[in-house]
C-alpha cells in the first residue's frame, strides 16, 4: 500500500544527510501549474485566496525551467499548484519533456479538459496521475466544483479512459482520486469511495481542506471530529482491496487544523511555484500581500540563477528564523506539513531518544 499520510524523506538520506551539516540543497520536489487559468470554481479552493499578477507561461520559460530543475538535482517536478495545468497548451509536451531529460513527472487535475489523444501521450510519462474529484455523483460534483453536471459525466469518462490505456498497454502510472473533504461534505465519502472501486483506479485519498492563517474559507476543524464522519471514513478504508486503497489522512484530519512547529524547514526540499511563474518558496505565500516571501518569477529570471542567488537563501532563512512562527504565519496543513514535523523533530529532538 502506499503512504499518503506521511512522507518519503528517508529514501533520500544523501540530500537529508547535506540538510543537516547546514549545506544548501537542491530541492527533491517541486511543485509548479502552468497556469492560474482553471475551468473549476472550487467551494474549498486555496488558491483564491493567493492572486497574484498573471503572467502566461510560454514553452520556452516551461523548457528552461524543467532544464534547470535537471541541473541543479531536482528529482520530480509535479504539475499542480494554484492552477489547472490542463488549461496550458503545454501541458502534454512538458510532462513528456520533463520525462525525457529524467525528471519523474506528475500531474493533479479536475480531469475535464483530458482528451484521450492527450493521455495517450502523457500517461507513458507519469509516474502517477491524479484526478481531483470530491464527490461520486453528479449533482454533488456540480456544487462542490463550481460547475454543470455534464462536467461530472465527461471527467467519468476520462477517468475510465485513463486507467483503460493504463492496462491495455500495462503502464506502471498510477492513477488515483483525491478528495478535499470540507466537515460538511462528509456524506460524499461513501459514494465516491465506491465510483472510486467502480472505475478501478489505484487509490482514493480523502484529505482535509486547507484554510489560510485568517480562516477565510471558513473550514471549521473541529468538525471533523463528528462521530458519524469518523464512522464513515473507516468504513470507506474497509472497502480497499489489494489493488485499491482508500486512505484517509487522519493526521491532519484530526489535527484540529494546529501545528507542532514554528520553523519552516521543508519548503527547502518541496517548494512551490505559481502558474503566473511566480516563486515565493510555499504556496502560503503567493499572495501579493505575502511580498516579504517572494523570491522571483522564473518567466524574468531562471530558476538555477534564483537557486544559486542571494535571495532564494534570504527566503528559506527567512523561514526558519525566530521571525517567523508557522503557527500564526502561514495557512494550515499545507503540503510541507508532514515533512516539516518530521524536520522540527531532528532539529529539537525528544527526551531520551537512544531508547527506542
């Protein structure tokens, strides 16, 4: 089974090994979207919250951008981020460029602007696929999504398409469902935990939903403490099969929305872009009123020269610094979240740590 409620850090010891001794290192993960365009209006969508001046993303800044993560030892370059990369007429020749040169590739959609022509040509380049999807039926979809019921109908389509030339061709991608699950969306679980079996994709994760440090989308965390949702995302992990996981992220599901931790150390491992080409280290930040944390935008600078630059390092820094306090400072549970317990842990170790 796969770990989506933890992190893959220790597979990458090298990289940990030169984090600790206080070496500036290339990250292992980056996240990026082509664009900020999206089809999708989203109830639960972070990004909203984050403009910031769009600027589109030509091939040229895509290409030097995925030559630059290659050169400076990044390993995996994922298309998500705060926008819906499908909408990028480049999309299907980055994620086949990024493969080429021997980037790991992935890509997070709603899965509607898919073609089967498209999958045809990126799915043999992924190493997994993930649809974004928060209900099993069609009326639910269209509320939570922003958009018509027929939108339900196509993305079902292309779902079933997916892992159809997944198994025809025996491709090692994985192709999974993700839920953002908002307290009140909680009877969409058992539905599309089923949809998920139904249409034989690998995984279905169900997730919390981020809000930001003001709580501006409202997400009431002690919700999700209700008996009757907890009952509901066992019984939707009871139906994994061997080639079908349902899991359900309880650790920030039951955080309560807090954070153990006050220092930002993982953005130097896993960062982010904005499809408007801006870099400001986490997704937290893209906001133009967040300007303290920008870095650049790889569209007037390449990434290697923002990388070995004074400024990305005054970010990270920046980060980790007493002047910083995730607790306040930045939205809960972000994507950094489980890497960042994990770091806080080496930094400021427990009690007695040689009995184990």
């Amino acid at each position: 089974m796969r770990d989506l409620d933890g992190h893959k850090l220790l597979y990458h010891l090298e990289r940990l090994n030169e984090w600790k001794h206080g070496n500036r290192i290339p990250p292992i993960t980056i996240d990026i979207a082509l664009t900020r365009a999206c089809t999708y209006r989203c109830v639960y969508c972070y990004s909203q919250l984050q403009e910031n001046e769009r600027k589109p993303l030509t091939w040229e800044v895509i290409k030097n951008f995925l030559d630059d993560c290659k050169e400076i030892g990044v390993k995996a370059v994922s298309l998500v981020s705060d926008g819906e990369s499908t909408c990028s007429s480049h999309y299907v020749e980055a994620i086949q460029y990024g493969h080429g040169i021997g980037l790991d590739m992935a890509l997070g959609t709603n899965g509607y602007l898919l073609t089967e022509e498209a999958l045809g040509k990126i799915l043999p380049c992924l190493t997994y696929l993930r649809f974004n999807i928060s209900s099993g039926n069609p009326v639910g979809y269209a509320k939570w999504h922003g958009v018509t019921k027929q939108h339900f109908t196509q993305v079902i389509k292309n779902i079933a398409m997916a892992t159809y030339l997944k198994k025809s061709f025996k491709l090692p991608v994985t192709i999974g469902l993700q839920m953002v699950m908002m307290p009140e969306m909680f009877n969409e679980v058992l539905p599309l935990a089923e949809l998920g079996k139904a249409l034989e994709v690998d995984y279905l994760v169900i997730k919390h939903c981020s809000d930001d440090e003001n709580g501006s989308l409202n997400v009431e965390y002690h919700k999700y403490y209700n008996p009757e949702l907890i009952a509901m995302l066992k019984e939707a992990e009871n139906m994994s099969t061997p080639t079908y996981q349902v899991a359900v992220k309880w650790s920030k599901i039951l955080s309560g929305g807090k954070r153990s931790y006050s220092k930002c150390y993982a953005v130097q491992f896993i960062p982010q872009l904005s499809g408007s080409g801006m870099f400001s280290a986490c997704g937290c930040f893209f906001g133009e009123k967040y300007k303290k944390y920008h870095i650049g935008n790889i569209i007037d600078t390449r990434f290697k020269d923002m990388f070995y630059g004074k400024r990305y390092w005054e970010v990270m820094n920046e980060l980790i610094s007493d002047r910083f306090d995730a607790k306040t400072m930045c939205g809960a549970l972000c994507i950094q979240h489980k890497c960042n317990e994990f770091l806080n842990s080496l930094t400021d170790p427990p009690d007695h740590i040689n009995f184990v």
